[in-house]
C-alpha cells in the first residue's frame, strides 16, 4: 500500500486540524492565517544557473510550491548583502563564491522555487533573501532550515532528495571560507576595486559599508571557529546559539564579551524534521519544548541579530527574527512526513526478515525509541488540549556515548553583563541557563511589541505547563511511562494542591541526557548517534570493537545492506576520525547480549520501513 493512502489523519494537515491546535506552534496561533512571505525584488543578473537536472522528489506531503516555501523563505538570517554575495569571488580568485560548482563542495543542493519567485538569484536550498533591506547595503541574504534539513540520496543511478532530512552541509568550512573571501577583498584595494564595478558603484561609495561588513565578519567567523573540523552533516548548534547571544550580540565590553565566548567543540548530527511538532522534546538535549523558542535560537545561531543592551537601551531585545515565517514553517513541518523506503528504486524488502526484525526491536529497542503505535502525552497536561509523541531522556551514565556535548553545556559560565537583571543581578550563570532566558524574553518582548497572535508565550514550559484549572485535577488515570521518559509536570507531588498555572522547568537530569526519539525514515538519517560518529544502523548494532574507526562523510550514496551511507574514502569528503575529540563512538550497547549479524541485517530490514507491512500500525 502506499505510504499516502496508510497515514493516519492526525498526521495530515486538515482544516479541523488548522481551527484548533494544528497551528499552535509553542502557545501560540496566528490571528492572519493567510499570511505568505513577500517576494525578494526581481533578480539581479547573476552569472550562473541552476544545476539542469533536478532531482526526483518522493511523496512526503508537500507539494512543489510549499516544499519551495520551506528552502527559500526568509526567517530572519543576514548573512551578507545580497548583491555583494553574488558578485564576491573566491579568496583565491578563481570565481564567484556563489557560484554553484563552488557552493556545492559544502554539500549544498540547488532546486527550482516552483513558480514561487523566492529564489531570483538561483542560490541553493536554505538561502533566503531577507525582505528588510538595510541602509547602504539593500537586503541581506541569510540561511534557513533548509540549509541543515534538506538532503539527496543516490543509488545506482537514482537520485531523491529528500525534504527534512539531515543535510550533508559543511556549516563550519563554508562560514569561513566566505570570511576569507571577505577578507581578501577588503584587503586588497584592486579586488575591492573590481567588486565594485560589478556592482555597479563607485570603490568610495563601497570602501567604508564593506570595511564594516568585514569587521563584523571577522568578529562572527573567530566566534564561531570550531575548536576542531567538524566535517559535513554536524555542526555544534548550541555552542554557536549561545556563542551568538553571549559574545557577538551582546552589548558588553570586549573582555566580558571574550570570557563568554567558547570555541564551539562539540558537534552534533542535524536531526531529521518529520514529526518534529508532535514531539515532546525535539533537541539531543531534551530542554526546549517551544517551536517558536528553538526556532528563533537557530536564526539567531546562523546570523540573525538582536540587541541585548542594558535595561532602558532603545530597541532592546529588537531582533531580525521573522515570527511570522518560523510559525508558517512550524505548520508546513506538520504535514511533512516521513519518507517510505522506494522499494522500485532500492530493493524490496524482504517480509520475512522484516518480521524477525520488527520482534527484536519491540524486545530491545523500543523501550526508549517509541515507535507506532505512539506512546502520546495526556492531553490534560497541554495549554492547548495537544498530546505529543513521548521522546526519552537516557541519562549519557546509561547510554555511554561520548560525553563532550553535555559536559560542554555544563562547565560553559556566562557573564549576562547588561542582562543581569534577567537573572537577579547576577554575574555568572550557567550557559544553558542564559539561553534559554534570553531568548525567551526575545521571543516575548518581540511578541509584545508585534501583535501577530491572539495566544502568547506564558512561561519556559509553554504547551507543556499546565493548565491552571486543571492542576489540581489530573493526577488519576495516567498511562504508564517508560523509564526514561519525562514525567507530567501536572502530577503533585504528594498530593499536595497547588493553584495557578506555574512555570514547568525541565528535571536538571534533562541537561545529563541525550533524546531517543521515533526511528520512521531512518534509512535517510545517518550517520548515528548524536554525534555522527557511527556510519550505519549494522555498525550500530554491533559491539564497539567492531565498529570503524575511522570512515569518511559527506557521499550521498546508499548503502542499503547496511543502512547508511557509503563512507569508503573519496575525493572531497571529510575523514571522521572517532579518536578525535567529541566523536567517540562507543556507547548505545544495546542489546547488553550483542545480536549476531544476522539479527542485525533483519533490524536493518525493519528500519528501512517500519510501517511497510503494518497498515493499521498508526493510530
């Protein structure tokens, strides 16, 4: 049967569904639902096209124009000015740095925009034209999520993208090679001179706006350097958010800006966006559950802007962060679904291994990786009536994989400097703790300021908090819980009543465990673990010792006995070394009694596609 005509109702996007909760986004809804992007100006002469041959699409829910939506619309990233980033060339002069034959060593794909006009300048998925444009520069060009969640996979000859898939961007090498280019322009009065006249101005009127570009850029490329290579499809996201809002945004003298900033030294796998909204938990780390609040980091991590000045300070807390867009975008990833293994293009599955693999996982996997039919939320601990598909919290003591992300997080101390009196004056707080207030009181004060929603943000636990009639009231006829997984914020302790809504606050465990979500799609997700560190589910599933050592990333090509991607050595892609720093790939032994190969290869099979056989596995 195919995938479309077996997917449950609560996983499409219908208009019973858009009327109640299916827009809520974090405690929020639009009160103007038509809401669309405007479009960028019309196209400057760029000297490049798009890569001829597109490739094949499967069926995930999304039609042309909204999968176009999702690649090409501004969130409020400025990464650059728009005309400079088309005419500015290489460090090297070799060509333009926009030019796709040069984009694509990053591992960035190229689409159509469907008619949409979002894309005029025929750059690839994830970047945007933001439509506010700046004085002496004009609109700035920015990154989305489709930069990091877009992906192709090949076999044989077949190519699919696949949309909201871990991409195989190199987010670190392309920031600082577009600062290099930078750079060697604003040095070199000739290239400056030159970058001008295919602007069409003056090197005067360009020699100062560009000068300033360069400082900032250099400014952000420092911060954001990796204390080492973290190669295609990771990047530490919240080491360059916190590093965003703690050094280069932060109106603070440049000492307290530089004992805030820490190289970012713990990469991460982008994860996968389908299911995401219907997620209690979304990040590795399980501590935000607000779309609109993650949503508003990311841009804030890839070149959006805010002001965090003193109390008082004009246009404090103002920022470049396009609310409207990450809410639509929420909605869209509502109706994205997961991508079926194409059996006319990769193989059939075998039914029978299958079988034996569906057994072995429900018996030692899915404890933790909750899989249809879902283990959901109580609907009575949502503001919004919603429950959510329950994510685990495995404690890294328990799961054994490497320990850097977490313990980064950890050590990592903030001075807030004119943010002090978001945390009761106090000069030294813990990192993730500044993230998630700061960018709360972001996403609260723009709210205030932008009368887009007719439901605000009410405290850190947003859906999660519980309704203030209900408090005293839900404590009886509660489903069973894994052992990992997050109790309700709505039981009391001890029987005791307690009025009001109150902030929810996640368990201090939360920042010494990684998330263990749903597995549909995971055929399109590797590498594995939280830190890439493994290339396929088999090496997964097998004993430490067996696993390699060392393998290489960023080829697209499928390894479908195995279930990852080929990683043999290639010309231009990154050797993942698991005794680097950060990407150890031990851990996540599970089962305690290893399987043997062949157990291992009828999981695989299973995971291919794990609603192949089961029609009715959704509820």
């Amino acid at each position: 049967m195919h995938r479309s005509a077996r997917w449950p109702s609560r996983f499409r996007l219908t208009p019973a569904r858009l009327s109640a909760t299916g827009l809520l986004a974090g405690g929020l809804l639009l009160a103007a639902c038509a809401w669309q992007e405007p479009r960028p100006p019309s196209a400057g002469d760029v000297p490049w096209s798009l890569p001829a041959e597109a490739a094949a699409t499967l069926p995930q829910g999304w039609d042309p124009a909204l999968a176009a939506r999702f690649h090409f619309g501004p969130q409020g990233s400025r990464l650059i000015p728009r005309t400079w980033f088309a005419a500015l060339e290489t460090a090297d002069g070799a060509g333009r740095f926009a030019a796709p034959e040069h984009l694509a060593r990053y591992g960035l794909l190229y689409a159509g925009d469907a008619g949409t006009g979002l894309n005029p300048d025929r750059l690839p998925i994830g970047f945007a034209i933001d439509p506010s444009p700046q004085p002496a520069t004009g609109n700035w060009v920015g990154l989305t999520c489709a930069a990091c969640h877009t992906n192709e996979v090949t076999h044989r000859g077949s190519r699919l993208r696949i949309d909201g898939a871990p991409a195989s961007f190199d987010f670190d090498s392309f920031s600082a090679a577009l600062d290099t280019a930078v750079q060697a322009t604003n040095a070199d009065p000739a290239r400056l001179a030159a970058l001008a006249a295919r602007l069409g101005v003056t090197p005067e009127a360009l020699r100062e706006p560009f000068a300033n570009f360069a400082t900032r850029s250099a400014r952000q490329a420092a911060i954001q350097a990796p204390a080492n290579p973290a190669g295609f499809a990771r990047v530490d996201a919240l080491g360059q958010i916190i590093n965003a809002i703690a050094a280069l945004d932060l109106d603070a003298p440049a000492e307290v800006q530089d004992a805030n900033r820490r190289a970012p030294q713990a990469p991460v796998s982008y994860p996968h966006l389908w299911l995401t909204p219907q997620l209690d938990w979304v990040q590795w780390v399980p501590i935000a559950g607000s779309p609109i609040g993650r949503n508003a980091g990311e841009v804030l991590g890839v070149h959006g802007r805010v002001a965090l000045g003193p109390p008082g300070s004009a246009g404090r807390f103002n920022t470049s962060v396009q609310y409207e867009s990450l809410h639509a975008m929420e909605s869209w990833i509502s109706a994205l679904k997961p991508p079926a293994w194409p059996e006319d293009r990769f193989g059939a599955i075998d039914r029978a291994r299958w079988t034996e693999g569906k057994r072995i996982f429900a018996a030692s996997c899915q404890g933790c990786h909750n899989m249809p039919p879902f283990r959901r939320t109580d609907p009575r601990d949502s503001r919004a009536g919603q429950d959510y598909i329950r994510v685990s919290a495995v404690p890294q003591s328990v799961v054994g994989t490497d320990p850097t992300y977490l313990r980064a997080l950890a050590e990592w101390r903030i001075d807030p400097g004119p943010l002090a009196d978001l945390f009761d004056g106090a000069r030294s707080v813990r990192a993730p703790d500044y993230f998630g207030k700061t960018v709360t009181t972001v996403v609260l004060d723009n709210l205030g300021k932008q009368p887009l929603f007719t439901i605000n943000l009410v405290d850190t636990g947003e859906l999660r908090a519980c309704p203030s009639g209900l408090r005293s009231t839900v404590n009886g006829g509660r489903a069973a819980i894994q052992r990992h997984e997050v109790a309700s914020p709505c039981i009391i302790p001890r029987g005791q009543v307690a009025l009001g809504s109150r902030p929810w606050v996640p368990p201090a465990s939360s920042w010494s465990a990684l998330k263990a979500g749903p597995l549909l799609g995971t055929w399109a997700t590797g590498p594995f673990l939280h830190n890439g560190s493994v290339p396929s589910v088999y090496d997964l599933l097998s004993p430490v010792a067996e696993r390699p050592a060392v393998f290489w990333t960023g080829g697209r090509e499928l390894d479908v006995e195995k279930l990852g991607f080929v990683s043999a050595e290639a010309p231009g892609l990154f050797r993942f070394d698991t005794a680097a720093p950060a990407n150890s790939n031990h851990g996540h032994a599970f089962p305690a009694q290893p399987l043997p190969p062949a157990q291992r290869l009828a999981v695989v099979e299973f995971l291919k596609d794990p609603l192949r056989f089961d029609a009715g596995g959704l509820r």
